[in-house]
C-alpha cells in the first residue's frame, strides 16, 4: 500500500514484509520524542518524518484518542479516510456507528470505551487495532520517511492490539520504556509471521513462578490466513548500561538498539538508585550511579541514541563524538506547531518561556505508578486551583492484584481513596497522586465533562523547557521543520 494514495472504501494490501536487514538503512540522527497522549501526534510523525528523521507517534491511550476524536466531528475526515484502508470493515463499521458525531458533541461528556481487562472481549481489542491503524497510517501517508510508535512498558493490557494495529499500518519501529520489555520481540516476530504472541501481565505481589499470559491471535481476527507483515526495529528506552545488557543477550528476540534517557526527560523518569534523598523543593535528587555508561553499551554493538536534555544547539554534534547515532529530542518538538498539546495551552506556555517565567518540576508523588513525573508551572495554568474529584474510568495505569478470592482485581493510587483502600491500596500510597489518563487528555483538547466541571489538564516537559527562549528568537510559534532546523545546524549558528 502506498502512502498517500486513495483506495476505494474497505480495501487493503498488507505492507510488504521488511527484510531482517536494517530497514532504516542511513540510521536517522533525530528521533522524535513518543510524548504524553498524542502529544506526539500523527500531524508531527508526519512532518518529522517527511525531513528524513524518525518521526513516532505515542502509542499510549490511542483508543481513547480516537473515539473522542470520532466524537468531535473528526474534522478534515482524516480519520475516516485512514479507516477506509483497515482491512477489517466491521471494525470500521462498528466505531463509526458507535462514536462518530458528525456535528460533533456540542458541549456534552465523551462516551468511554470499557476499561481494560485481561481476556476481555475481542471487540474491544479491535478498537484498539483499529486506533493504531489509523495513527501510524497518517502518520505514514504521503512520503517515504520512517515512523515509530512509542509504547509505556507499565501500561500493559493494550500493548498487544497497539502493536499489531501498527503493524498492520507498516510501522518501521517500536520504542518502550517504563519498564523492562524483555519479551516483546519475540511478539513482533510472531505477528509479522501471522502467528500469535503472548506477553507476561504482571500482579502486583505474585510469586513468580505464578504468570499469567496476555495473548493475541491474528488468526481470530481473519477468515482466512492471517497476514505476513513487516517485522519493525525495536529500541528499549533505557536509564542503565545494565538494563542494555540484559534486554540485548536475553530479549526473546532481536533488539536493533537503545535510546538512553537521562532524569532530565520530561513525562516519566525512572527513579534514582539508591536510597531516596530530596533537593529543598522536594524534588527526588540523581547521583552518579543514575549516570549511564555509554562505554558499557558500545561495548553491545548496536545503535544508541541520548535522550533528556538533548534539545540544545550543538549537542547531536556531542553525542556523534560520544559514539552515540543520534539524538531523541522530545520538548522541542512538543511545543512545536503540528504537536497535540492544545493550542490555548501551547501558546499560553511559550508566552512565558519567552519571558523567562515557567518552571518544571519533578513530581515524585503525582504518578500513581510511583515513577517521578515531571510537571510544567506557570502563571497561567488553567488547571491551577481547580480541585479535581478523584475518578478512575479510563484506566490505563491500575495495578493488577489478586484478591483474597484468588481473582484478579483491578486498582489505581489515583482513583477514589476510600475505594483504593477496599482493594488493598494504602491512604500513603493515594496522598498527592493525580490521574494522568484523564489529565493528559485534558492537555490536548480532549477534556472530559462532569456535570458543571471540566477535566483539567496537567502539562508535562523535559527541562529543556526553559531553555525553548533560545529556539523562539522574539516568536510566538514555530514549526517542526524548526526544531530539525535548530538541532541539525552547525553549533552557533542561529535558528530561521
């Protein structure tokens, strides 16, 4: 299928499987950030892409994505023109009876897919198949550059339909952090053979010689042979030499490289090694063993990119001479013109980075996963003194546990405290902690309604936020196409 060419209405040929050989054959110097929920959005994939770097959209969320989107009236049919290419026309069929509002919802609350379950309904993995069909295939169309999904190891019951969804679209990589995804190259190798793949889902205090298996068939979503389809790269996101070891001698199948994160990503960080010590803001402090040996990871002989901090003129240049093949670069970008960050926000942000007068703060408490969570202050924030009820109805981020019945259960440190606490949870392990999963769709448009109040937003960022004054030059906006502009410049030479 080639990108950008129309098809008549539900018809689809398989993307061409890629060869075992690098696929990305000049390895791209920049890769674009996987950022927030569709922050990295298929507008900015695409515009990234079409420069010759490697533009990802994220992959987290991407269901609800869509059909809130469906919801809004899918302005420019973007939408609907990528779903006439899936090749499962009552999926199609199916979401657009159930969620597209061709006027849109004028002011009323989103109607939600169901939350997750282990061996839930088929139909509900097929919107999830259907969603990241739909994003890598824009994301893809009208060019011939290269496209990554970028995934959240932690969040795990999606991750399977999300992968073959993009699959399915000819997604040329797969990035994952947040965890340790030793297993899921044996899954891509399985789906682009047509075979199904099984990922362990982990429960919170489980023995662990108990596992139970997430699992995917294509061959229950086809009448015929399920398809041969390209097999993409596999980046791990790391934040240790000794993570790139394990994944690259005992992954169950290929890894074609790593991107090396350091604290100052923003969105999640890992947490520091050590015992935990604060900075007077109460921020979690980082010391050198949170300090990646890059000589340990050359030492494995596959491609690495440096990523946190890395959006500054004439650091692709530092990494380059480190031995490193590129840059990931995700702030820059995300304040950029074609990213999901809604624009009010957007513009509200960098009017203050302009002025010198927004912070960033890394958040130990706001995640309920426990991971740090970087957080963006300023002035302005629309979010600032509101109270949010605590609700959980998307829940992407709960913790599987078993319950004294033996049956799994289902919780999240975010979600009402007193129903935390029936399910095992702690009020420590609640205080201060935020949902991400409806904040996050806040920040780009996306807010939910509840009664007389609306969802508000949590904005996120690396650090290099406040440095954004150097890329702006007096503008109040400025295009993806500038950031690459900016990063790939000789060290000195000013941005357009």
């Amino acid at each position: 299928m080639r990108p950008g060419k129309r098809m008549s209405p539900f018809t689809y040929r398989f993307p061409r499987p890629v060869s075992r050989k690098n696929p990305l054959m000049a390895l791209p110097q920049i890769i674009q950030g996987g950022m927030g929920i569709a922050v990295s959005n298929w507008r900015l994939a695409n515009a990234v892409a079409r420069r010759g770097q490697l533009g990802v959209v994220s992959g987290t969320a991407l269901d609800a994505v869509f059909v809130r989107r469906l919801q809004d009236g899918d302005e420019g049919g973007h939408l609907r023109r990528a779903m006439e290419h899936f090749p499962l026309p009552e999926v199609v069929r199916d979401a657009q009876q159930r969620f597209f509002l061709p006027g849109g919802r004028a002011g009323a609350p989103y109607k939600d897919l169901t939350m997750y379950r282990l061996n839930g309904p088929a139909k509900r993995e097929r919107v999830t198949m259907l969603a990241s069909f739909v994003e890598v295939f824009l994301a893809k169309e009208g060019h011939d550059g290269v496209v990554g999904i970028n995934l959240l190891t932690k969040i795990q019951l999606p991750t399977l339909a999300t992968l073959y969804g993009a699959m399915l679209a000819g997604v040329d990589a797969v990035l994952m952090g947040a965890g340790i995804p030793k297993e899921v190259p044996a899954a891509l190798d399985g789906f682009a053979e047509g075979r199904p793949a099984s990922l362990k889902f982990e429960v919170e205090g489980e023995a662990p010689d108990v596992a139970e298996r997430m699992r995917l068939d294509p061959a229950n979503h086809f009448a015929g042979n399920p398809p041969t389809l390209g097999r993409p790269l596999f980046f791990p996101i790391i934040s240790s030499s000794s993570l790139a070891i394990m994944l690259a001698r005992k992954a169950s199948g290929r890894v074609d490289g790593f991107i090396i994160e350091g604290p100052t990503a923003g969105g999640h960080n890992a947490p520091p090694r050590g015992e935990k010590t604060f900075n007077e803001r109460g921020e979690p402090l980082y010391g050198p063993r949170d300090v990646v040996d890059l000589e340990k990871v050359k030492e494995l002989g596959l491609p690495f990119w440096l990523a946190g901090g890395a959006g500054r003129a004439g650091y692709l240049k530092e990494a380059l001479a480190a031995g490193a093949a590129g840059i990931q670069v995700g702030t820059l970008f995300a304040f950029c013109d074609e990213s999901g960050f809604d624009s009010g926000i957007k513009a509200s942000v960098l009017s203050h980075v302009a002025r010198g007068e927004v912070e960033v703060f890394t958040d130990a408490n706001a995640s309920p996963t426990g991971f740090p969570f970087k957080v963006v202050r300023w002035a302005d924030d629309p979010a600032k003194g509101v109270e949010r009820e605590r609700v959980c109805d998307l829940g992407y981020l709960r913790t599987a546990y078993r319950t004294p019945e033996g049956k799994l259960g289902y919780r999240c440190a975010s979600e009402p405290v007193d129903a935390y606490i029936k399910k095992g949870g702690t009020a420590e392990a609640a205080e201060g902690r935020r949902c991400l999963c409806n904040a996050l769709l806040a920040d780009i448009g996306h807010a939910q309604v509840r009664g007389d109040a609306v969802e508000p937003p949590l904005i996120t960022s690396g650090d290099d936020l406040v440095q954004l004054g150097d890329l702006l030059k007096g503008r109040t906006s400025y295009s993806a196409a500038d950031v690459l502009d900016y990063l790939l410049a000789p060290e000195g030479t000013p941005p357009r």
